[in-house]
C-alpha cells in the first residue's frame, strides 16, 4: 500500500485540505480522506487527477511549420493533407517510435496523464505491410513504455478515398487495411495494451465496413472505445448529403449504434436537432480546438452541448500544443469571443468556470479511452498531476485559485510532479528518459530535414 499526504487536491468538486491518498501496487485508489494529519510521502501543491488526451496523430508533431504555406487558392484542410500525405511518406518505424516518444514526453510534462493514439499509419512507404505487420503500432506501443503515459491505442480502419467507396489515393496507401488483415492487428495488439477500434470517417469507410469494425469493437473488450472523425469540415457534410441525402452526425445517429463507448471526434458542424439526438447516447464529443482553430474548421457549440448534458473531452489532434490548459483556454475564449461576454459556460453563480470545464474534460477523455480515471476517488487509477504553487504563474495564489491560474496563465507549465498508474513518471520536472528520448528526436528531425 502507498500513501500520500497531499497539502491540497482536488476531490469531486471541491479543493480539500490535508487529503490523504491511498492505492494499492496495481496504482488503483483505494481510499481518499480529507482533512487528516501528516502521513507517507507529503506532497506540497495542488493535486489533480490526469487528464487524458483523447485525440492524437502523434507523427504530427514533427510537422511544425511545414503546413503554414498559402496554397493556390489561400490554404484550406485539403491542401494540408497534401503535405501531411507527402511528409508522411518520410517516415520509417523508427521515426514513428521517436516522434511518439517525445511527443508523450511533452503531453505528460503538461498535465496529461493518458493518450488515445488515433493510429493509421501501417504499411510502408510503397503501401505494401511490413514483415511484421503491426510494426509500427508496435513503435507506439514502445514509445508510450518509454514515456510512461497511458495508452490507448485505436489503429484506424481506412479503406477508401471518399464517400460511396472511392478507391484510395496513392498518398493514403500507407493507411489501407484489408477488414481481415484490420481485424488481426486489433486482436493482436489487445493482447499488450488497451486497444479500441477507430474507422477513420463517413468517407474512408463504407457502411458494410463500419458495421464490421462495430463487431470488431464488441470482441475486443467490454466497451472497447470506438472513435470516428465526424462532421470536421462543411465539405464532407455537403459530400455526405450528396452520397446519402442525410448529414454525418444524422447518418450515425440513423445507422450506427452510438452510446457511451464512442467518441465523434470535432463533430464541429452538428445541427442543433442532431446534437438533441446525440447528446442523450452518452457519447463523447472529442474536442480538439488549437487544431481545429488552426485548420479553419469551425466552432463546435460547446455551451448548448453542455446545457443538453453532452459529454466532452479534449485532444490535441496534430499536436501543434500539448498543453491541455491550452486546449481549455481555447474552447472557453472561443465562445467568450462570439457571444462577448465572460462566463459563457454553463456554470452556478460563484463557481470556478475553470473548475467545472476541467471536470467536465477530465470525466469525458477518461470515458472516451475506457480508462478508469479522471478522478481522485477509490476504484480510480492513481494518474495525478501535481501543480508547484511556487512557479511564478501561481506563487501567491490562494489554493482555490490554482487551477484558475494554470488554465488562464498560459506557459510554461506548472506541472511540476506526474503519476500515472500509481508510479511517479515525472519528479520535480525530471523524467529519467528525457535526454535520450529527446536526442533521439532530434536525430530523427535532422534526418527528415535532409530528406524534405
């Protein structure tokens, strides 16, 4: 058994004093008491539960500042994902694997504690798979035992180019599995992390195909997760009306079992009569605004999801951040901007806005990667994170005032400690693996850089 004395943490809704924290050698919280005397390690700060990001391309980091070029008419989401096609087409496994690593790293030195890895690079760079054909979700695999995050794993089912079936392209032949070859690597892969099923959209999976991976989803585990993008830009809605005369949001909502265990990611263009229907399956909306601001895809209605009783979560997509304060920052300013005015959130008179978006935040991506977390309460994985009251962003602030400060202040972090399943990946800002991880990424840049 191990014990913690944490000088102030977050339990339920409210920062208590003097709580004590106790779990057992398989990093599940087994009692949470407040207001005790002194006992086993003493931790100075504010303790919060992990927040999981539920949304990552992780070999997108590496593509900081390649996309910020006009295309022929401006730039849009399409022509990003001809350089994103064209960059991926670079990468070998051990990029994979170095990327992943250190762009973990940076999410957990930043408050997050867990990652769903939305996965469809497989084959490689001439579409044909590897001898091992899960090579590289195996990189991830060992990139996140480096690291130290938790993990969920979603390797994505693409198959087509658009919707109706379309062949692919030659830029995603590095995504396509077939239903068989698909269904292998998900069973295999659940045999050494959690694994969940993620048919990439409306348009890169025909209905025959969904229906097979929703099968896949009910063999792999008790509510395995099960994540589609949805609904991400106006193009895709006009191209799904025009296959289907429905929208993408209506289209799954009409055809797809959609509960709790899956999670829309953006579903930014929903109709007010969709997120009615949505709201009440216990589905996540996955919320990845910095890449959703940065793609000029449009604004999710975030207040009225949350008056209907949608749940959320937030991720970091492209991963041009991974700072989930920033992620808040953006969802709650974004919707201060449109209706000018300050606490726009659903929230009682004299509650912390902060402090019911990141609960809110945190129960969404725990449900999204069918981890026990987002919360400091028995039955729960010890995933905490540990806020240092002396950095100058939160030096003088009273405790009730600490989270406020972290998700208004900006960077750098004032994460200073990060447990997750009960082990300490992060001490005083130090992870053992830093300085490797991060040579080795910057190895792996250098080699791109002369490959570009």
């Amino acid at each position: 058994m191990t014990t913690l004395h944490a000088a102030h943490a977050l339990v339920e809704d409210r920062i208590e004093a003097d709580v004590t924290i106790t779990f057992g050698p398989d990093g599940r919280i087994e009692a949470v008491t407040p207001d005790t005397p002194p006992a086993g390690e003493r931790i100075a700060g504010l303790v919060l539960p992990g927040m999981a990001n539920l949304h990552s391309h992780a070999f997108q980091r590496a593509m900081l500042g390649l996309t910020e070029r006009a295309g022929p008419e401006g730039d849009t989401f399409w022509h990003w994902r001809d350089v994103m096609y064209r960059f991926l087409a670079l990468l070998d496994p051990d990029d994979v694997q170095a990327i992943a690593a250190q762009l973990q790293l940076e999410c957990l030195r930043q408050g997050y504690t867990a990652i769903a890895e939305f996965h469809y690079l497989h084959n490689a760079p001439d579409g044909r798979p590897y001898d091992d054909p899960a090579e590289l979700s195996h990189r991830i695999v060992a990139a996140a035992a480096e690291s130290g995050i938790g993990l969920t794993l979603l390797p994505v089912l693409y198959r087509h180019a658009g919707f109706g079936g379309r062949p692919p392209t030659e830029g995603q032949r590095r995504f396509v599995l077939g239903l068989d070859a698909y269904a292998a690597l998900c069973q295999r892969l659940a045999g050494v992390t959690r694994v969940g099923v993620a048919p990439h959209s409306l348009r890169a999976v025909t209905p025959e195909e969904l229906a097979a991976a929703e099968a896949l989803a009910d063999t792999l585990a008790a509510a395995a997760p099960r994540h589609i993008h949805v609904a991400e830009q106006e193009a895709e809605v006009a191209d799904c009306l025009a296959w289907s005369g429905a929208r993408p949001v209506q289209w799954l909502l009409d055809h797809a079992g959609i509960g709790p265990s899956w999670c829309l990611v953006h579903a930014t263009h929903v109709t007010p009569e969709e997120l009615a229907r949505l709201a009440p399956t216990g589905a996540v909306a996955g919320l990845c605004p910095s890449t959703e601001t940065n793609l000029g895809d449009g604004i999710f209605p975030l207040p009225a999801w949350r008056a209907a009783g949608g749940r959320f979560g937030i991720g970091s997509d492209a991963n041009l951040t991974t700072s989930p304060a920033e992620e808040l920052r953006w969802l709650d300013g974004i919707h201060r901007l449109l209706q000018r005015r300050r606490a726009v959130m659903p929230a009682a008179p004299g509650r912390s806005i902060g402090l019911d978006l990141f609960r809110a935040a945190l129960a969404g991506g725990a449900q999204a990667l069918g981890r026990a977390a987002g919360r400091i309460a028995p039955g729960c994985v010890a995933d905490l994170v540990v806020l240092d009251p002396d950095h100058p962003t939160l030096v003088g602030r009273p405790p009730a005032a600490l989270l406020d400060a972290w998700l208004t202040a900006g960077n750098p972090t004032p994460v200073r400690d990060v447990m997750v399943d009960g082990r300490w990946v992060i001490r005083r800002g130090h992870h053992p693996a830093a300085a490797a991880i991060t040579a080795r990424f910057r190895t792996c840049m250098r080699r791109l850089a002369a490959r570009l």
